[in-house]
C-alpha cells in the first residue's frame, strides 16, 4: 500500500477544506497500519504465546477475523493482548513507537475515532488536522525511522509537537445542533441548573405539550453543560416513535425501546465494544462501575413512549452518583424526581423566533405586528406550530390561508402533538371533560367543570390531575372580588385539537348528548349564579356560603399543588409548611394527604407515609391511585402480604367500577405471583377479563393478561428445573388456547404479551423435543420466533431458537435439513455458532 501517496491525498483534501472526507480517509489509513503491524506483530510469537493471544481475541470478539475489524476494536485487540509490553520485552524497536509516552499514539488513535465516531463538541477542522497529523507521525515512524538510537529516548518532544494535545476531548453523542437559533428559556435552564446543584436531585423531567420545544431545551442544556465542562461524557437517547415533516407524521423506529438498548448507547459513547456481547445483568454491573468515575449526563427523550419498565426503576433506582438524568415527556412523572414545566413562547419570544428562522432561510416574509399578534393568539407560541406557519408563508401562502390551514388540522400538527396522549394515556372520564373545555370561556372554574361533567368533587380533582399531569391544561390561581379561586385553560393549539375530538364525538352513538348535556347544565347553572346575584344587589342578601365547602377544596387543593412543586424544586420544607396550612384550610380534603403521602414517601419518612396514605383513604376510598401509591410503598419495603392487604381494602369500594376492579386486580394478580401463588394470581386476572370490551376495557384486559402469561412462565420455568416435561407441555398447550380465546379481547399485537408468548412457545418447544416429539417441538420453535429487527435482546432469543431448531433436526435425524438449517441462519445473523454448531 502506497502510504505516502494516501497522505499526499488527505492534505489536498485539508487544503480544499474537505474535513469530513480526511477524517474518514484518515481513519481507514490508520486501521490498515494497525491490521498490518498487528500480523507482523504475532509473526514473532511462539506457539505458547500464540495460544494466548487466540484466547483472548475469542473471548473479547468472538473469533471475529482482523479485517473485519474497525479502528476502536484494534486498539482494544493492541490492549487486551498486552502485545505493546510483549514488544517492550522483546525489544522489537521497529514497533516502539506505537509505546511512546506509555501508549500516547495508541490513545490519540482511539480519541480520533470517538472525535470522528460522535458529534462531539470539536470544530470539525481540528478533528480533520489532528488526523492528518496523526497519520503522518505513524507513516514517518512506521516507514522511514531508523532505529540505531534509543527511540523512546530521541522522540519524545517530536511526539509532542506532532500531535495536538487531545487529552481535554470529552464523550457525548449529541445530534447536531439545530438550524435556527435558540430562542428563550433561559429561565429554564436557571431553573435546572440550580435543582441539579442540589446533590440530593440527580432527575430532572422536562415536561410540556408536544411541540412546546422540550427536546430543542434538552440539547441546549447538554450544549451549555458540554461547553462548561461539568460532565466527563453525555449520553442522548431518544424513544421518538413518529416525526412531523412537511410531508405530515412520519413513523419511525424507535432508538430506545429496551433496557439493554439503553445500555448499549452508553456503551457506544465510552467507546467499549467489548461490554456489548455481555449478558444483561453483567452488562448492567459493568455499566454501573463504569458511571462512578465518570461523571455523566444521560439524556432520555420522549420518556411517556417507553413501555419497557426496566428502564424507569434503572433510572429511578440504580444509577450511581455522580450521574445526572434530563427527560422529556409528555407526562409529569410526579414520583421520578423534580419537574420544570415548559410553556409556549409569549409574544416577544413568538417575534424572535419568526426573525431567525426567516433570517435562517434567507428570504422575506412581510408580516405586520398585527399579523404577528394573530399568529402568536391562534398558536399560542407553540414552536412547533410557529414553523409550521412560517414555512407555508416562505411557500406564498397567505398569512389568513396559513392561519386557517392550521386550525383544520391540515398539517396533521394537531394529531402529532396531542393523539398519542389522548388515545393511550387518558381515562375515558379525563377524555370527556378533555373534548368539552372548547364550550368553556378562555378559563373556567372548578365548579363550572363540576356542574358541567356531572361529576362529583373527588372526581373532578382527579381528572384534573390527569389533565395538569399529561400538561393538557394550565391552572393559575386569581384574586377578584377579594377571593382567591383557580382558574383552568387551554393553550389555543390544545384548544383546537379538542374542538376537533369534541366533533367526532358528537358523531359516535356512545357520545352523542355529552355536548348538549354539558352545555345544558352549564346554562341552568349560570341561570341560577345570575338570580342569585341579581338577589345579592337587590335585597343585600350575605350569602357567603354559597359553595363554600367547594371554595375551600379548591383553594387547599392549589396550595397542595404549590406545595408539591416547591418539592419538585428541592425546598422539602417549605412544602411542608404548605402542606399543613392546606390541611388548614380544608383538613377534609384527600388530595393533600394524598400529595403529602408521596413527598415523605420520597424523603424515605416511609411511617409518616403511611399515617397519610391511611387519612387520604379514609376521606376518599373510591380513589383508587391512593390505593395504588400506598401499595407500591409496602412492595417497594418488600412486603408482599401487607401490600397485598391494602389492596384488596380498596378493592371493596371499586365494586361498581369495573375498570377500577380489574385495574385492582392485575394488581393483587402480580403480588401474588411474586409470593410464588400462581394458580390464585392466574384465577384472580382471569376472573377481572371483560369478555365485550369497549376500547378502554380492551387496553385493561391487556394489562391483566400480561400477569397471566407471567405466571404461566414461573410455572413452566419451576417444572423445567425438575425436568417435568408432561407438566410443561400440558401447562404451555393450556396457555396457548387461552391466548387464542382471548385474543380478540386484548390488543394481541402487544410487544410485551408477544414476547412472553415466544418464551413460552420455546419451553413447550424444548419439552417436546426431550419427549421426542421433534414434529410438535418443530412447530413450537417456529412459533417462538420473532423479529430478526427488533432489539439486540430479540436478536439474540431468535439465535437461541434457530439453535434449538438445529438441535431437533440432529436429534430426529434429518441432517440434510440441519446444513441447509444452519447454513440460512448464518447468512441471516452471521453468528459463528451456527458454523460450530457440530
């Protein structure tokens, strides 16, 4: 290979500013010198040695051959194999340079290729010269340097001035940064970098509707914190399942959907590729070592779209100081550390931001303030929308065109930013007082939206909660009349998609009346309020109780609020002390015990806890999150039984709800599996599953049968152990025909019942064949495969099954089919056990 003329080449590429194409030239250069020295390099071993070094290139790649291998791999290969100190002993001086400075160049290489791998934060030039650099200093060692003199003694300074010092460069994956310029949120960032200077907070949520730009604040803040040096690596991932284009919503894999996906990027970042053929449990140790000496930020974005619930109690739980955690969701995580609540832009911030995408994209756009002031009152200073708007307005659009366009829907914006947590996060009694707020004023009361839902005070309190959590309406409290009350709104582009949803409902049979009776007991009421009034002015009537008990519920509930967001900024007393003046207030109310119940619960004042959990079940009973979060607390403390217990006292006042019942139910289901009781947790879900459900009760049944199939596999995995495949087989059939009578009951495409059916299809599978039925165990192992493009861990389970398929055709004896087997799999997965398979 002609090196010098490569180098020629690389340089001409530096001159006509070509960064990107002399990096990738660069680093190919230096992988082919490092494929060429390390052959040399074990040419000089000895049969013994030789021996060693195969070892641990099986161990650490898998028989993997050198030219398969990428720069990062080589340099581990050069570390793993100790050859540098090989060399040393040996004295092969040809090779010495690759030891300067106890492995300077061997460090450099890989610094390059993590510059090069990730977006890290160095200007591209400089990664393009340091490169070029680097790849000479090889080249004039490898090729030219005559080694009668000492070169660890001749060319130390020579190394030094020839390499850049590339020490400060730090690991982070962030994507690039965005084409229009940050406008805003400095407010915000304030806000996290003074939770994060709190060293009891390591979780910070980013929480508002979809659009409001939380995913552009995230990657500001990682910029700001990369540039200040205060982390030694940042980790992006996201769990974007759709993206909006000018095109409309686009559906996209994932990058984040499992735990070991999760591990695998922080793997990638610390540039270890020798962790990622680990099994989980190791992977997940080693990672964890790995994050208490390097301080890190991990960046999750899109967190409401994760299902995968290994990933939030890894989180929550057992990630080791001093990391720190950014999310963004669409949903408060109240229970998962402090929140900040991210607005729409106000007018002046909706101006900015007009100026410097038009500034961005070159062109002019003539907009009044009038105009801009129409824009910001439809859009409400949604990003997102804003964008939107701009772009139809560069196209020739007109301003009102635009403006109509967007309140259509036309775009699909509305569906993006909002369909995803109405169809899948809300209760069907949040989504109808959701699609009614359009016939409410700008904002509306507590008792406008009681009279209005026909609900009663706690349920009201509780669809309100639902609605603040998912960030779908806003509460602010004001004073008139020298009375303070709450008022609730919506942002115009929420406002929209509900005006929207409420006119499909008006079209379905179920939902016909909502709005006309809603609008119905709203006009007697306002009828009633005006009499009263008018009696008021006419005969100085003091009527100060009217609603009185409902006014101090709602002030102690806004103070209860305040309180659990002072929490959430890290002032724990403080919320006490607005705790107890709620209880003041109102001491009947069990929203507050219940708030003050998760705060102490956190704090690990788990007695305290408890006492407040028991006074909010008591004032109300029928509120079956009270029963849930106290519940949790005792299984957290690992009781079981007494979790257990207080599940089913709640139980009793979900009677006459049947989703709370099977919601109660799935719950005691679980417990009693873990206690090992899996014949009453199979009974106890089977017996909650609605056999009519509407698309509620579907999404129900759904989770009940998760706790089903769980059971099934403890008892199957129990009787494996003591090799009882009659009771495996006659346990996995039993499970199958059950899945297939219920699955048109249940949302059978869901991942997590899936995969658990293919676990359990590959139990029956192995029973069969130890029974040597290899015909019913065929069929099973064919059932038990899922998808080739899932996630590493699916990948890996189908590998198992294709093996096991293998071993049944070796055992019934069709070796024809077991080499045309094995030789489809390898070309499919290009894992080398199917090669070693005989």
């Amino acid at each position: 290979m002609d090196y010098n003329s490569r180098l020629d080449k690389i340089n001409q590429l530096l001159k006509e500013t070509h960064y990107d194409n002399a990096i990738e030239d660069s680093v190919k250069i230096i992988e082919s010198l490092l494929k060429e020295i390390y052959q040399k390099v074990t040419s000089f071993l000895n049969s013994d040695e030789k021996k060693k070094i195969i070892e641990i290139e099986e161990k650490f790649y898998s028989k993997k051959s050198i030219n398969e291998m990428g720069c990062g791999e080589l340099v581990g290969l050069f570390s793993q194999t100790k050859l540098l100190e090989f060399l040393a002993r040996k004295e092969k001086k040809e090779y010495l340079f690759l030891n300067i400075g106890g492995f300077q160049i061997l460090n450099n290489i890989n610094r390059l290729r993590i510059a090069s791998t990730h977006y890290a934060q160095i200007p591209q030039r400089e990664q393009a010269e340091f490169s070029y650099s680097l790849v000479k200093c090889i080249i004039q060692e490898y090729l030219t340097k005559d080694y009668k003199q000492n070169p660890l003694e001749e060319d130390d300074t020579e190394q030094d001035d020839i390499i850049p010092n590339y020490k400060n460069i730090k690991l982070n994956n962030l994507p690039r940064l965005q084409l229009y310029k940050f406008v805003g949120r400095q407010t915000y960032i304030q806000d996290i970098e003074t939770i994060f200077s709190d060293t009891r907070n390591f979780i910070v949520s980013i929480d508002g509707i979809g659009g409001v730009g939380k995913t552009t604040l995230a990657l500001e803040i990682a910029r700001k914190f990369w540039d200040e040096k205060k982390y030694d690596a940042i980790v992006w991932t996201t769990a974007k399942k759709n993206r909006l284009e000018s095109t409309g919503i686009i559906n996209i894999v994932p990058a984040l959907s499992t735990l070991e996906e999760l591990l695998n990027e922080i793997i990638k970042v610390f540039s270890i590729p020798e962790l990622l053929i680990l099994p989980l449990d190791e992977k997940k140790y080693e990672i964890k070592k790995l994050l208490k000496k390097f301080k890190t930020l991990l960046i999750i974005d899109n967190l409401e779209t994760i299902e995968d619930e290994k990933i939030i109690n890894f989180v929550k739980d057992e990630l080791p100081a001093p990391t720190h955690v950014i999310t963004t969701t669409r949903k408060k995580l109240v229970e998962a550390g402090r929140y900040v609540m991210l607005k729409e832009f106000t007018q002046e911030e909706t101006n900015e931001f007009i100026a410097s995408i038009l500034e961005e994209k070159k062109v002019e756009v003539k907009l009044s303030d009038e105009n801009k002031v129409s824009i910001q009152k439809l859009t409400g200073g949604n990003p997102l929308a804003l964008k939107i708007i701009i772009s139809w307005l560069i196209e020739g659009i007109s301003i009102d065109s635009a403006l109509e366009k967007i309140k259509k829907g036309e775009h699909k914006i509305l569906e993006f930013c909002f369909e995803e947590t109405f169809s899948n996060l809300l209760s069907s009694e949040a989504k109808k007082t959701f699609v009614i707020f359009p016939i409410f004023s700008e904002s509306v009361t507590f008792e406008e939206i009681k009279v209005a839902t026909n609900m009663g005070y706690d349920g009201v309190n509780n669809v309100i909660f639902e609605l603040e959590r998912y960030t779908l309406i806003n509460s602010e409290l004001v004073n008139k009349d020298n009375k303070s009350f709450t008022v609730y709104s919506m942002s115009p582009v929420t406002r929209m998609f509900a005006y929207n949803k409420l006119t499909e409902y008006n079209k379905q049979e179920n939902y016909r009346g909502l709005e006309q009776e809603s609008r119905r007991r709203l006009a007697k009421y306002y009828n009633i309020k005006e009499k009263t009034q008018a009696a008021i002015e006419q005969y100085g009537l003091a009527l100060e109780d009217i609603g009185g008990q409902s006014e101090t519920g709602r002030t102690s509930a806004l103070i209860a609020n305040s309180a659990m967001a002072q929490y959430q900024r890290g002032s724990y007393d403080k919320a006490l002390d607005l705790f107890k003046q709620a209880i003041k207030i109102n001491p009947k109310l069990s929203y507050t015990y219940q708030l003050w119940a998760v705060v102490e619960r956190q704090q690990g004042n788990n007695t305290r806890a408890e006492e407040l959990f028991h006074q909010a079940a008591d004032l109300n009973p029928t509120n079956p999150i009270i029963w849930f979060s106290w519940a949790n607390m005792k299984r957290d403390e690992g009781n079981l039984s007494g979790a257990e217990k207080i599940l089913e006292d709640g139980k009793i006042y979900a009677k006459n709800n049947v989703r709370n019942l099977a919601m109660f139910n799935q719950q005691i289901s679980v417990l009693k599996s873990k206690q090992g009781k899996y014949t009453i947790a199979i009974e106890t879900s089977e017996a909650s599953l609605v056999q009519k459900p509407n698309l509620d009760e579907r999404r129900t049944n759904t989770h009940l049968f998760g706790p089903i199939l769980e059971s099934y596999i403890k008892i199957i995995s129990d009787n494996l152990d003591k090799r009882n495949y009659t009771e495996i087989i006659k346990r996995g059939l039993e499970i199958i025909s059950k899945f297939d009578k219920h699955k048109n009951i249940i949302f059978s495409n869901n991942d997590i019942i899936n995969w658990k059916l293919h676990r359990i299809y590959r139990y029956v599978g192995t029973a069969y064949r130890q029974t040597s039925e290899y015909s019913n165990a065929e069929l099973m192992f064919k059932n038990a495969l899922g998808d080739d493009y899932g996630s590493e861990e699916e990948r890996e389970f189908n590998i198992k099954v294709q093996l096991d398929r293998a071993l049944n055709f070796k055992f019934s004896g069709q070796h024809k089919q077991l080499k045309k087997h094995l030789k489809e799999c390898y070309n499919i997965y290009s894992d080398h056990r199917f090669k070693e398979f005989y």
